[in-house]
C-alpha cells in the first residue's frame, strides 16, 4: 500500500512502512530546471548541428560548381583557339614575296606568275583566323515536375565555325538521362565527356538542338531538390 504523505514546505512518500524520504520542493523545482536546460541544450546541439549540415552541403555545391566550370573549360576552349583555313595557328604576316621583275627563273614568266599568285592566297588564307569552333546562343528550358523526376525540354542554340573540322559541342550535365536529342528532327549521336553529354559534328553555321531531359530528385530524406549541370552560355 502507497500513502503519500503532505508537509508544508515537504513532500515525502511512505512505502510499505518504510520511513519518509524528506524531498525539498526546490530539489522538484531543479530537477526539473536540469530537465528543461538539457532538452534546450540537446535542442542548441540539433541546431548547431543542422549549420554544420548546411555549410557542409554549400560547400560542396561550390566545389562542384568550380569543378563543373573546369570541366565546361576543358571541352570549349581547346578548340576555340584561334585557327586558320588548315587548322593550324594564323601565321603572323609574311613578307611580301619578290616581284617578277627582280627574280631570275629558268621557267616562263607566265608560270611564274601562276606560282606566285598561288602562293600570295596560300599565306592570305594562313593569316586569316576562322574564329570559335562553337558559340553557345540562347538555352530554353521548359517542364513540370512529376513523380519519376523533373521532366524538361531544352532548346539550345548555336554557332558552329570551322568547316569541314569536327566540333565538340556540350549540351547538358551527364548526372541528367536524356531521352532525346534533335536537330531539325533528326537524332543525335551523343557521347560523354568531361562531365557533359556532347555532340560531335561537322556542321557548320546556325543550329538548334532540342533535348528531353529527365532530372532525377536529390537532396536529404523528405525533401526534394534538383541540381544538374547545365552548358554556359
């Protein structure tokens, strides 16, 4: 049998005959002060660490965004380099080479002449540079979201230099499916490289590919975030 037992300022309980066990109601009172600072303690703790979490995931979204501009880098700007009409570096301007009035040949003049003005265009088409391989235009997107993910289409548009050369030209991060990949309705073949799906042509001039992508979610359990690479343009 349990008796409980009042005094005034005490509380004390009685079991089974024993003696009261005096309790002080300050000792209540701090006992339940302990409670309430380690609940808002272990509360400071989850706060604290939630901030490390978030700066944790900030910079990693840096460092991939860095490594993600290295990698865009490395696929344009190799074959953006100035070139002339043979693939090599414009050569700077030469000399111009002696008329026929000063050079002494054991051919006819009029071949000469032949020879030297195929020579004149030779080095005026080595001096002129053919500008960017690729130049990235304008890029629409446009979706919904659904369960299996975010589900885009990509309009990307572009100037491709460089006749009859092969361009290396990057579409979207690799960490996204692509279901489809046209030009003027016809497929693309596309491979990867640093980091991207790329296309490899020879085409030339102005040209828009269209893309379904799928995006798949990410980010901590109960929350849904999507963050993929996309081309700089």
């Amino acid at each position: 049998m349990v008796k409980l037992l009042a005094f005034v300022p005490c509380v004390a309980f009685l079991i089974s005959g024993r003696s009261p066990i005096p309790m002080d109601v300050n000792d209540i009172e701090g006992a339940g002060s302990q409670q309430m600072d380690a609940a808002f303690e272990s509360d400071l703790d989850e706060g604290d660490d939630q901030r490390d979490e978030e700066r944790a995931a900030s910079a990693a979204r840096k460092e991939r965004a860095k490594k993600a501009d290295l990698n865009f880098d490395a696929v344009m700007m190799q074959q953006n380099l100035p070139i002339n009409a043979y693939g090599g570096v414009a050569y700077p301007p030469a000399s111009a080479p002696p008329t026929a009035a000063e050079a002494k040949v054991e051919v006819p003049l009029g071949e000469y002449d032949k020879v030297q003005q195929t020579l004149v265009a030779k080095r005026r088409a080595a001096q002129k540079s053919l500008g960017p391989a690729v130049v990235l235009g304008a890029a629409l997107y446009s979706g919904e979201a659904k369960a299996s993910g975010l589900v885009l289409r990509l309009e990307l548009g572009m100037t491709l230099g460089h006749p009859e050369r092969y361009k290396v030209v990057p579409l979207v991060g690799e960490d996204v499916v692509v279901v489809r990949a046209t030009v003027n309705g016809e497929a693309l073949p596309l491979s990867r490289q640093n980091g991207y799906h790329v296309w490899v042509t020879r085409r030339t001039g102005e040209v828009t590919a269209v893309l379904e992508l799928l995006v798949p979610a990410r980010g901590p359990k109960g929350s849904l975030e999507y963050d993929f690479l996309v081309a700089r343009t």
